[in-house]
C-alpha cells in the first residue's frame, strides 16, 4: 500500500514539475522574442534607387535596412580585371560572372565580412576596397584578396525594374 | 480554501467598484452585440472590411488614423485584405515623400510600410477647417472614451432635434450621447451613404457598427490574439493550480498525521 | 542566521562556501523554521515579491522600446502595442502588474494590522515595509507619467503642484521639480530616470525586510513567540513553499483575467489621448490605489493643511507599533480590536471610493468624517484600547489551537501577563 502511495507521489510532482516548467518556458518566449525585428521594421524590406546619374567608374552608396549598399558603374578595364581573376586564386572562390549579372553594375553591401567596417572605395592593392580597420583587401568585383576578412561582400537581392531603377530588396 | 474564496471577493468587490466609477453619470448607451467581446470573441472579417471603406470614404476626409499603416490592413486578425488587395489600396494614396538627391519632396503613391494618408498636415490646420474643432485622431479612439465602442456607436446614431428651449450656435450639433450634447460635427452618416462592395445594405445602423468595429480593431489590433493566448494560459494556470493542489496535499499531510 | 551551523558535503562545496557561504544562506533559508499555522494570508509576501520581479523584468523589456520624449512617448507605447513582438503582452503585464502589486500589498499590510506583525520585535521589518510601500507609489506614479496622455500630463501637474503648497519655497521646489515652468520634456525625462531606478531601491529594500524578518521569524495568527525549531514549527521548504506557489497560482489566474480580458478596466480612458497642455479632462482621478489618499487631501479645505493631512495619514503607520499599546498581538485574541479593525477596512474603502467622486456635497462630508475617523482610529482608538481591552486568554503553544481548528479559552492553559 505504501508503496502505492509513494507512486501516486512521484508522478504528483514530476506532473508538477514539468508542467510549471513548460510554462516557464512559454513565459521567456515573449521576452526573447520582443528583441527581435518588430513588425514596423520588417515591412521596410525593399528599396528604389535611382541610378540614371552615376558615371562609369563612379560609384553611390545608399542606406538599406540601415546598412550601406554600394552601387558601382564598373569600367570596362575593372570588369576585364575582375573577370580575368583565376578562381584558384581566391580565398572565396565566386566568378564574377555569378556577382554581377550586369556586369557594368555592380551592386553589394558595403560591409567588410571581418567585423562590419565600410570599406573605402578605390583603395588597396587590388583596386578595388579597402577596409582601415584591419586591413582588408578587396577586388574590382569586391572579393576578399589578402587580409583577416573571410568571405567576398555580400551582394543583396536586387533586380533592375528599368534601365535607370534597381530595387534592392 | 475558504480563506481564498475571500480574497477573491474582495478582488470582486474592487472591480465592480471601478466598474461603478466609470460607470455612474451617463445616459443609458445604445447597445448591439459586438462579435469581439467575451472570451472567445473575434472581430468580424466583413464588418472590419466594410468598416474600414467607410473610415475611407466619410472620416477619413477629416479625421487621421496616424499609428495605422497599409500594411496592418493585410495583417492576421485584422480586416485580412489580401496581400494584393492591400498593395491596391496603398497606391491608391498619393503621399509626400522626400527629400530626394535634389533636396525636394515628391509625391508618391503609398506602400504598405507606408502610415495611413493624414488629411491635414497639421493640427493648427485641422482646427482651422473645422471651425476651432480639432477633429481627434481615431487610432485609439475606441479605447479613449469612456464607454468605448458603446459609446462611438451612440454618438454616431444620436443625432436628434435639440429639445425645446435648447438653443445651438451655430456649426454645433445637437446629440444625445455626447457630452454635453454639444457636438460640432455634422450627421456623419445616412442611410445609403456608402455603396459596400459587398452588396450588404448601408443602412445608419450598419454603417455605425461597421465603423466602430473597425475603430475597435484600430485601437487593438492583437485583440484576437489576446483573448486567444489568454484563453490557453488561464487553462494552463488551472491546470498546474489542480496539480500544486494536490502536491501540497501530500506534502503537508506528511506532518498533519505526525501531530 | 541559522540555528545549526551547515556544513556542505563536497569538498568545493566546503572550499567556496568558506570563502562566500551562499550555501549556508540558501541552507537556512530552506530549512528556515516557519510557524505551521500560517494561513493564506501569510502568502501575501511571496506573491508580492514575484509581482515585484515581474514589474522589473517586464519593465526592463519596455524600456529597450519606450522613449522617454514628449514628442515621442506617445507614439513609441503604441508601436509597443502595434508593432513590437508581443508587446502589447508585455505592457499590459506590466500596467496590470502594478494593479496587483498594490492589490497584493494592501492585502499584506492589512493582515499585518490584524495580526498584530508590526509589534515588538518586528517594528524595524514594519517601518522598511512603510518605506517600501512609499517607494511603490512614487515609482507607480512616475510610471502612470510615461505614456504621456492625458491624466499622465495632469496627474502629474497636479501631484507636483502639491510641493507649491509649501510656505515661502513651493514655486521654487515645483520648477526645480518639472525642470522648468511646467510639466514638460525634463520632467518626462527625469520621471523615467527614477522610474527605473526605484524598483531596485525597492528590491534592495526588500532583502533587509526579509532580513529582519528572519531575526525573530515569522509572526503568526496565535501571535504568540514560539520555539524554533520546534512541534510548532515546519521547515520553509517545502512547506511553505509549495503553499506560497500555490496561493500564487491562484493570483494568477486572477491577474492573467485582467491582462487577457479586461486589461484597460483599471485604467483610465482620458490616458489614451495624448498630453495637451491646453485642455484638462473632466475629471481627474489617480489610478485606484491611490484614491484612500486622494480622498484625505481633498477633504481638507486649506491647501498646506490638506497636503500635511495626506502625508500624515501615510507616516502615521510608521509609528503604529507604538500606538498600539496592547501586548496581545493576534486580533483572535482581542474581540474590541477586532471590530474596530473592521471598521478602519471599511473606513479606508469608503476613502477609496469617494476618492473617485467628485469632490462635493455628500461626498465631500463622508470624506471628512472618514478623514477624521482615520487619524482617530490611529491616535486616539489604538492607544485607549491597548489599556481597556478585555482579551481572550492567549493559548501557550499553537500546537493546540491547530489541533482544535480554533482557540476554545477553556482548554487553553492562561497566560499570566496579560491584563
């Protein structure tokens, strides 16, 4: 009989225990969860650019979800630069062909993949960015050469919606 | 357990005091059956919809709606537009955007991030075409009056005659609902006013509910998630209470039988 | 602390806890010697101090949202309630949460004053408690402030024109107060400021108020000092604890029916338009908890005078413990007191209620006299009973009024001190 009743016990607080710590649980959810992108930011997923006025060899940077996106009209030379690359040669291998599907345009975030500098244009020993923080640097295609960065510029969703319109997003 | 039942009285007894205090002082509010109230209460989809095409068609012109977006009008337990249908009534609003690269603004048709179109672009500005009235913002409005939902619905079915020996300036409505009887807005709705696109007949009775259920929703869009989540979590708390019940039972029992 | 040294059983157990004896605290407090006849009551305490942490957790939440701007409050509470996720949960918890903080610290407060918790040796836990429940309705006021709608802006003008009563430096106080000439952008700013930082004053506060609890223990409904350990006595854990999560469970449910089915009920309509400072509401009512106070001030004709009458009616308690003169602590045990502690319940609850009326005609005089009973109660009542009242013969050890249900003066023995 006793032994019964010590069962009945057992399962009356494993029940207990488990049930109060499903609801523990369900109670931190909402309390993770808040930190995430709310509903106001995420709506503001996509962007318009206009990019009747850039020159070749000229670039423009624009803001998307509150990172710098750079936009650049490649010269011929930088695109035959970029395209001559060997992709044994590089740390990430991508053909620029797979970066730039319009490969006067070349369209990436602006953001070195080491820790989150924005790299300068023009600059490094590849001609294309460098980034001053620690020392990366980047091609005419924005692929990493040499320096602690470990992958090429992240190049976005976007689409051209005319000749002058890219829509980022 | 006695001993709680009567804390729980006491908890009653605060609730309906307040219940009381907001309570005392009114004439007797027009009453309809609201589908968003009680336990399981939700908003109806049609009425939210119908709702929202006359917020558009007769408030609007007046009155903003400045913490709703386009997007919230295809969001789950709201009207629930379809996606496209949304997009559709966001373009077509015209809205001021900018500066572009040129330093200038433009106007644009809306998107669904987009906040829902201001008829005035100030509050200075909406005073003075309203004769001094400044017409409120009806984002929260069905949660800033005391009586609530049942109380726009009054106010908007409660135009009448002023009483002999009453007399209004002029631009002042007389309404029974209102306080002070004294409104400065017009009648805003008659029947047949808007045409509903789906067919149902905008009769005043219609239209005020509609409206007002829509400004329900407006005010708290998580409402259907509320009573949802509330629902499972009281359940929740009663099944842990039940099972802490009995482990306190048991616990205790062990030096009950001692003594 | 403890009764019984503690000695942890692993060898790093025994190497840390010399160095810091957090076993040794968290030892006495499982093993901390509870009264066995605590009733419901005696909850109170543990619900107060989880409703304590779910207003700082909830609360921290809020504030990574919340801007404290004039221009902006406003606006960011409704992205809180529109756009962040779960947002309108974690505000309504916490605008509720205060609700049942004060709900739950009246309930505690008042079971104190029937039990008699206050008396020696327990004054010092009763004035941290006083200082704790100031604290609760500064930092609820300042709270009622952020949202920055209509009775935030005017309830606290109000509340801070009541430093202007002050002869000869009020104006002076109340700019310094508002950071300039009215209540505006710094006065929003420093409200949320103190806002924040008073809950861990409150928090700090409450660790001493257990501290000094576990010095003479737990009171209990006989009143009476008993032995620790002892027959009379159970170990905290797991007794306690289990009672204490149990009569939390309870309040739960009564807490979630408010955040999930009537969560603007305890609120006011007028907080849902944003602050203009050019158009009062009709009427201005503070939030419930604090309507027994409003009451008081109102009731008194002269503006200074009505200010020192509602800060007296808090401070007064804090002198409770020798007002009341009587050596019997347990209400069970005095049937006068019993009465009139009925009556001051019923005394604070009509305050309460006429505090949200306006104040005139039969209102205003039921104020008054329920004013005037208030201090009459405390300085005048309390003090008399303590030396005419006839009370019931106290049992010597709870053991026995636990086995009888309730205390039979003719099988309990007589105890000879009193009266």
């Amino acid at each position: 009989m006793s032994e019964k009743k010590v069962e009945r016990r057992d399962f009356l607080f494993t029940a207990s225990y488990a049930v109060g710590a499903v609801g523990v649980g369900a109670v931190i959810w909402p309390l993770v969860d808040q930190m995430n992108p709310d509903a106001s930011v995420k709506a503001l997923a996509s962007t318009e650019v206009d990019i009747s006025s850039v020159e070749p060899g000229k670039s423009i940077t624009v803001l998307w979800r509150g990172k710098p996106v750079f936009i650049k009209r490649r010269t011929q030379e930088e695109i035959d630069e970029a395209r001559a690359v060997k992709l044994e040669e590089l740390k990430h291998p991508e053909t620029d062909e797979e970066r730039a599907k319009n490969p006067e345009w070349l369209v990436m975030l602006g953001v070195c993949t080491h820790l989150g500098c924005v790299p300068l244009n023009d600059k490094g020993d590849y001609n294309g960015w460098f980034c001053p923080c620690h020392g990366s640097h980047y091609d005419t295609s924005g692929r990493i050469r040499k320096g602690p960065a470990p992958t090429n510029m992240e190049v976005p969703r976007y689409e051209f919606v005319n000749s002058n319109t890219i829509k980022i997003g | 357990m006695k001993r709680i039942f009567r804390i729980n009285y006491l908890f009653i007894f605060l609730s309906i005091g307040c219940f009381q205090v907001n309570a005392a002082e009114k004439v007797e509010l027009l009453k309809t059956d609201w589908s968003f109230k009680g336990l399981f209460g939700k908003f109806d989809r049609a009425s939210l919809q119908r709702g929202y095409q006359v917020y558009t068609e007769v408030c609007a012109s007046c009155h903003s709606m400045k913490y709703l977006s386009y997007r919230n009008l295809s969001e789950k337990g709201g009207p629930e537009f379809s996606l496209e249908q949304a997009k559709a009534i966001a373009a077509s609003f015209e809205i001021t955007d900018g500066p572009n690269d040129d330093g200038e603004m433009f106007e644009r048709p809306a998107k669904l991030s987009d906040k829902f179109l201001m008829p005035y672009a100030n509050d200075k500005e909406a005073q003075a075409a309203n004769g001094g009235a400044y017409p409120p913002d009806m984002s929260v409005l069905a949660k800033a009056r005391s009586g609530g939902v049942d109380y726009i619905y009054s106010v908007l079915l409660g135009y009448e005659d002023p009483p002999s020996g009453v007399t209004l300036d002029e631009g002042v409505y007389y309404n029974k609902y209102m306080y002070g009887n004294n409104i400065k807005m017009a009648q805003p709705l008659s029947d047949g006013l808007v045409e509903y696109i789906d067919g149902t007949e905008a009769t005043e009775e219609q239209m005020a509910k509609d409206v007002t259920t829509f400004l329900m929703w407006a005010a708290e869009p998580h409402l259907e998630a509320r009573h949802k989540m509330g629902f499972k979590a009281i359940l929740y708390l009663i099944i842990l209470t039940v099972l802490v019940y009995f482990s306190m039972k048991k616990i205790w029992s062990r030096i009950e039988s001692e003594v | 602390m403890s009764d019984h040294e503690y000695v942890p059983k692993s060898k790093f157990g025994k190497w840390f806890n010399d160095r810091l004896p957090l076993l040794s605290l968290a030892s006495h407090l499982t093993d901390y010697p509870t009264p066995k006849n605590l009733n419901y009551w005696w909850t109170f305490g543990g619900i107060l101090t989880f409703c304590l942490i779910t207003q700082i957790v909830t609360g921290l939440t809020l504030a990574m949202h919340y801007i404290a701007h004039a221009d902006l409050a406003f606006e960011s509470v409704e992205h809180i309630m529109r756009d962040v996720n779960y947002g309108w949960l974690i505000r309504y918890i916490h605008s509720n949460g205060a609700s049942m903080f004060f709900l739950a610290v009246y309930i505690h407060i008042f079971r104190s004053l029937f039990y008699g918790s206050y008396k020696s040796p327990r004054e010092i836990i009763w004035i941290i408690g006083i200082i704790i429940y100031l604290l609760m309705m500064a930092a609820a006021f300042m709270g009622y402030v952020l949202p920055w709608g209509q009775m935030s802006f005017w309830g606290a003008t109000v509340i801070t024109n009541l430093f202007s009563a002050i002869p000869f430096v009020g104006e002076g106080i109340v700019n310094w107060l508002w950071g300039g000439y009215s209540v505006d952008n710094p006065t929003l700013t420093r409200f949320f400021t103190l806002h924040y930082l008073i809950p861990f004053l409150i928090l700090g506060l409450v660790v001493l108020h257990i501290w000094a609890l576990h010095v003479p223990g737990n009171n209990n409904p006989v009143g009476i000092d008993i032995k620790k350990p002892s027959k009379d006595t159970v170990p905290f854990h797991p007794y306690i604890v289990i009672k204490d999560g149990f009569a939390l469970l309870m309040f739960m449910i009564v807490f979630a029916f408010f955040v999930f089915y009537s969560p603007n009920i305890l609120g006011h309509a007028d907080n849902y338009i944003e602050a203009n400072p050019m158009v009062t509401p009709a009427h201005i009512v503070p939030e419930w908890y604090l309507l027994p106070f409003y009451a008081i001030l109102r009731s008194v004709p002269d503006k200074l005078l009505g200010v020192i009458a509602m800060l007296s009616a808090i401070f007064i308690l804090a002198a409770l413990p020798w007002l009341d003169t009587s050596k019997i602590r347990s209400a069970v045990f005095r049937p006068l007191y019993k009465q009139f502690y009925w009556i001051i319940v019923a005394d604070v609850l009509i305050l309460g209620y006429v505090g949200a009326m306006p104040a005139e005609g039969l209102y205003l005089l039921v104020a008054r006299v329920a004013t005037a009973y208030y201090f009459i109660h405390f300085l005048i009542i309390l003090p008399v009973l303590g030396y005419k009242e006839k009370t019931i013969p106290v049992p010597l050890s709870i053991t026995e009024p636990v086995l009888g249900g309730f205390p039979n003066p003719s099988t309990v023995k007589k105890k000879e001190s009193i009266n």
